[in-house]
C-alpha cells in the first residue's frame, strides 16, 4: 500500500497538484488528499468544492500480480488486479484532472481528490477522512466501478455485521453427553431464526455467511459462532433489523448467546438531490455520446458514508467484469468517454 500511495503521490505532483498525505494506522496504509485549486476561481479555492472518493486496496492477495491474475490485454479487456475495483477508477479521475489542464479549462468549483487505502477492508480508518471531506464539498463523485454494462449508482443498501456466539456446557459425548448443552445445537436454531428474518419485498437481506464451533466429535460442544452479513435499503429498517438481532434469545436456557456487530454503511436511497445531480450527468454523457442509466445496487461502498451529507453520484468508474475474482478485467473502450464525464463534473458543477 505505501508503494501505491507513492505512486499515487507522484503521478498528481506531476501534473502540479498539491497532495496531502494523510498518515495510516492500525497497520493500514496512508490515505491521499489530492487538491485542484488553480483552475477554480480564486475566491472559492477554500469553500465548498466538489469531492472525488477513490480506494487503492483491492481484494487479491499481495503476489496475486506475479502469479494467479498477471496483467494482460485480450481484444477490449485489460486484466489485473484491482483493474475494475477500483484502479481504473481512480486512474479515470487523475486522467480528467490532467486533461482539464491539458485542454485549458477552468472549473468552478475546487477539486478535492481523496484516495484510501482501506476500502476493501470496511473503510474503519478512513471514514473520518472521508465523512470531513464530505461536509466540505457540495458534489461528491465515487469512481466505484460502472454496474450492469455502464450503469451508475444512486442509491446503496446499507450493510451491517454481526457474530452471534453461543456458548454451552461441555461433556465426554459418550459417557456424559446428558450433562451437557450444546452449543453448535443452539446456534443451528439461531440460524434458522436468522435467515427467517430476510424480507425480499422490503429490500432486507440476512445471509449466515461463516459458521465455526466445537472442539472433537467426541465432545459436547462448548463453542459455536456465525457471522451474518445484513443488507437494508434505509437506516430505519436497520435498526430496526440490528434490534431484532441483539434480541436473540437462547432456546436452551443453560447456553449464553452473546450478539456483537451493528451497522458497518448505512444505505440511502435517490433523494432528490441525487437525482438532479444525475440528471446533469446524464445530459452531460448523452453530449459526450452515450446514454448514462442509474440503479440501485445491494453492494457498499464509501458513497454510503457521503450521500447523507452531500449528493453523491457513485460508479462513475471504468466500465469492467469479473470484479473480487480472478478473471477481474475492465473493459478499455470504456476509459475515455468515462473519463470525459468526469471532466466535464469537474467543469460544470457549481
């Protein structure tokens, strides 16, 4: 991550824009706060601008470049890691700030770039980074990769993450087993009250994605754990969904059920807000020479922390596949025209 983060840094101060390096910590890497100022008016240099939210992590392991996913070009497609999610996205808005340069134009607004480097991992040291830049900004634009063949985002489920623990009385499963309690038992009736509470027609989702317990097959267990993954359309069904949670009860009343976890990306929906902004965006690609189609998607990103503070648009990136796999690639003929709208963002917005 410090290798991408100096990258990151020289490639801006090339082209002469300040960069500010934000330090990591809890083993995480640096965060990148790039600023366009000079092409904005002098007097708004300061005030309120237009954010631009990238990550540089991704989700392959160290080595992954070298071995599993090398970078490659077939036809359209440029495969590697990070190649979709998000490094083509992050390079889009590099690229639109250099040709604002290249081509002379003037922006109104000033252009405030930030680059974290934990995005994949819950964003837990750089939400405060982004949460402040957000209440400075008036736009904030999201290079997150394109949805559904180029499709934008203007709204996102929130996410939340729990672990539910049971913990029970441990027995010699041949000689003792009536003493005791299993706790793998009473998580098995936990998981099925769990996933009962996934609701398709309110948008909610509850997904027992890890399950772990016990010591010996010859031993009552003492242990067993989930994690659950929740998805919900709005803040108010999560909570709603988080109490329901952490008011789990044990069956059996000799096994201690202990819920961790809470909301991790509250969701937002398309405020009016966010619809003009797209509506801009829309007429700005249609000039450009493509159509720009808006969804709502069930993955988080960053935007979740941004959209109740400023108008976000997300998945503004490259255009691509295979994302968090080994076939992950974007899809080339996709980089200029979206780097284009996202220079004329950067142009337009006031």
């Amino acid at each position: 991550m410090t290798r991408m983060a100096d990258r990151v840094q020289c490639d801006y101060e090339a082209i002469g824009v300040a960069v500010e390096r934000i330090p990591g910590r809890n083993g995480f890497g640096d965060h990148i706060l790039a600023v366009e100022t000079r092409r904005c008016p002098e007097a708004r240099a300061d005030g309120p601008g237009i954010l631009v939210l990238s990550h540089i992590d991704t989700v392959h392991p160290l080595g992954t470049l070298t071995s599993a996913l090398p970078f490659k070009i077939e036809g359209d497609r440029a495969y590697g890691p990070g190649t979709e999610d998000m490094k083509g996205g992050a390079y889009l808005a590099l690229a639109a700030t250099r040709q604002l340069g290249a081509e002379g134009r003037q922006t109104r607004l000033p252009i405030r770039h930030l680059l974290v480097s934990d995005e994949e991992m819950g964003s837990g040291t750089s939400r405060e980074h982004i949460e402040r830049e957000a209440r400075r900004a008036r736009y904030v634009l999201v290079t997150e990769p394109a949805r559904s063949g180029g499709k934008i985002v203007t709204a996102r489920k929130g996410i939340a993450n729990f672990k539910v623990t049971a913990r029970g009385v441990p027995a010699h499963a041949g000689v003792e087993h009536h003493l005791g309690h299993n706790a793998i038992r009473e998580i098995a009736y936990q998981i099925e009250r769990l996933e009962e509470m996934t609701d398709y027609d309110r948008e909610l989702t509850v997904n027992v994605g890890l399950v772990s317990g016990g010591t010996r097959v010859n031993v009552v267990p003492e242990y067993a754990q989930v994690e659950v993954d929740v998805r919900m359309p709005n803040p108010e069904i999560g909570e709603e969904i988080g109490q329901r949670i952490r008011g789990l009860t044990p069956r059996d009343p000799n096994v201690e059920l202990v819920v961790e976890g809470g909301i991790n990306r509250p969701g937002y929906e398309k405020s009016p807000e966010i619809a003009a902004l797209f509506e801009h965006a829309r007429t700005l690609a249609a000039e450009i020479g493509f159509d720009l189609v808006d969804l709502k998607t069930g993955g988080g990103s960053d935007g979740n922390f941004t959209a109740s503070i400023a108008p976000t648009l997300d998945g503004l990136g490259v255009d691509g596949d295979g994302g968090h796999t080994l076939e992950e690639r974007l899809y080339i003929s996709s980089i200029e025209p979206r780097m284009r709208l996202l220079m004329r963002l950067m142009e337009t917005l006031e």
